[in-house]
C-alpha cells in the first residue's frame, strides 16, 4: 500500500529564512507525488506535483520540490520564507492505477517575524 | 479558475439525525472524492466516485455513508445516523483523470458538528 510519512508536525522558521518540509515515501512502483497548502479555515490547494517529468518541481508561491528515488523522499523547499506561507502542508501519493490520494499527517508550518 | 464549491460551510446535528453534504464538482471532471479530517488529525480517504458508481471506499465508509450525483451538476454525502465521532470536516474532491496524473481539486469543506 502507498503511504507517505511526514517528518516533523511543526516547524517554525524565521521571515525570510529557508523552509523545508520532509516527505518521504513508500511505494512499490513509481509513485506520483503532490503537496498540498492548507490555509486556516479553507481548503486544500494544491502547491505542485511530481509525475515522472523533471525531478525538481516547481509550484505555486516560490515553492518547489525534488524527487529523490534513492533517498524516497519528495521534500518542500522555498529558499525564503513570507508571514503569508504559515498553514499547514500535507504531502500525498498515488499511484497510475489508484483511484486515492494517500495523505500525510501533515507539518504545520509557522513563520516568525 | 474553476473550483470545487461546498454547501454548507458549517452543518450543526444532533447524534442519530441524517445529514447530507452538498459538493458541486468541477464541471469537466469525471472523479469524484469524499475525504474527512477529524480536528487535528491527517486527511482521510472515504470514497470515490467515478460513472455513477462508487469506484473504491475505505473502511471509514460503512453503511451508514452513502454518495449520490443526482443531477448532473451535484454530488453529496449522506450519513444516516450521525455519531459523535463523525464530527470532522468533510472535504469534497474531484478531478479530470484517474489520481495517478489528476491532481485532486478540493473545496472548502463542511465542518460538521455532532452534539
């Protein structure tokens, strides 16, 4: 079964500093891989997707993340962090012959003035 | 940019009263999708829906869940007889594709609140 682990529930840096949220994965077949930004009250959006293209993605929002087979990781970068990117952020995976996305627990971003 | 539109936002019931969740896809997607998150905990799977059918559910969707697309415009949720414990927010989804290749396009949710 496809399922993604989330490392850190919290993680608080400082405006303008470096953001980095774990996401590592596991699937038997290659997966397709998705962060999502969940804003308070509001839904999920979708920040950017991995589907076999190029490894590095980028997505909405400076956002953008690498593909790492051999570490299983689909981490979340963004080189300089904004008070307006403090939400939550969750990581998912399915597969080509899923009908599901499998969610992470996700990791409650915090910015610092 | 089209978007997934739920109603409503906030549904108050009482324990053992039926509730249904109101979701209007996006207009050219053929899948669609119930997830909850209860407070404070990770996005859960409930059913998917694709050519009027249920295509997979979980084991969180027991027979007291129901999916109907009535018309063509409108897919819902129904629980028959609520429990304390399905109180969460109820995100409704659809997409173009298969999730394989399909993001998923979420709504805003409905809170729902059992007393």
């Amino acid at each position: 079964a496809q399922s993604v682990t989330q490392l850190g529930s919290h993680v608080s840096v400082s405006e303008g500093a470096l953001v980095l949220l774990r996401c590592n994965y596991s699937s038997s077949v290659p997966p397709y891989l998705f962060w999502y930004v969940q804003y308070p009250n509001q839904g999920l959006q979708l920040l950017l997707k991995y589907t076999s293209a190029a490894t590095l993605v980028k997505g909405i929002n400076g956002f953008e993340a690498e593909f790492k087979k051999s570490e299983t990781s689909f981490h979340l970068t963004k080189p300089s962090a904004h008070m307006s990117d403090a939400a939550e952020y969750f990581c998912a995976v399915s597969d080509i012959t899923g009908n599901q996305f499998y969610f992470g627990t996700g990791t409650s971003l915090t910015v610092i003035p | 940019e089209p978007e997934v539109t739920q109603t409503p936002s906030h549904q108050v019931t009482q324990m053992g009263q039926e509730v249904i969740l109101r979701c209007v896809p996006i207009s050219n997607h053929l899948y669609f999708y119930w997830y909850r998150q209860i407070l404070g905990q990770k996005v859960e799977f409930l059913v998917s829906f694709y050519n009027n059918e249920i295509s997979e559910k979980s084991e969180i969707f027991d027979d007291q869940f129901s999916v109907e697309r009535p018309d063509g415009s409108n897919f819902t949720l129904k629980i028959r007889s609520t429990k304390l414990e399905d109180s969460a927010m109820y995100f409704c989804a659809s997409s173009e594709g298969r999730t394989g290749n399909s993001p998923l396009h979420f709504g805003n949710g409905t809170r729902l609140t059992v007393t």
